[in-house]
C-alpha cells in the first residue's frame, strides 16, 4: 500500500475538515474588533471545503472554513456584514494594497 493510498476522502468528497466553533469564534472576533468588515465567500474545492475571507475596511483579512455558502450568509446576517461571493465580485482593491504593503514591510526587515 502506497502513501497516497492510505489517505481516505472523507464523505464530502474534499480533504479538507468541516468548519468547527474554533473558527466561528475567530471569525466572530475579527469581525468584533475591527470596522467596515465585509465576508466573501470562497466556494468549496476538491481540496478545501467553503471558506469565508473576512475583509475589513483597511485591507487587513482573514479566512475561515465555514458550513457552506448558507453558514456564511449566516454570519452576514448575524453579525449585519454584507456577504459577497467572490466568483461573482472578486476581491476589493483595498485587499490587494495590504498584501502588497505587508510584502513590502516585509523585504524591508530583510
């Protein structure tokens, strides 16, 4: 038996796990302690289940599994945030401008 064999899909059909509490609470805190947070839904993949990616008015984002398109929708309307789904959207610009600053902070420490 090979390595790869051993690895089993699970019944979803991704190798990703479900969403879990764990992420809700870290989702439920950026959106706490930061402004302007807006959630954009990334569909699920062969590798990964749906994420959220939780974007806040400077740029500053993170990313979460959550329980499908209807667990981030969920959230939006829980915590009143907009939820956009990325394939139809994309990304905003102000997501790109924090990467490219972070990247440029970080060449600059090396």
């Amino acid at each position: 038996m090979g390595w790869f064999a051993r690895r089993k899909k699970k019944n979803n059909g991704t190798l990703d796990r479900a969403s879990d509490n764990v992420d809700q609470r870290h989702l439920t805190e950026f959106i706490k302690s930061r402004t302007g947070v807006e959630a954009y839904i990334e569909p699920r993949t062969t590798v990964t289940e749906t994420t959220v990616m939780l974007i806040a008015h400077d740029g500053e984002w993170t990313r979460r599994r959550v329980d499908g398109p209807s667990g981030a929708f969920a959230l939006g309307q829980k915590h009143s945030i907009p939820v956009y789904e990325v394939a139809k959207t994309g990304y905003p610009q102000r997501k790109r401008d924090f990467d490219k600053r972070r990247k440029l902070e970080r060449q600059r420490r090396t």
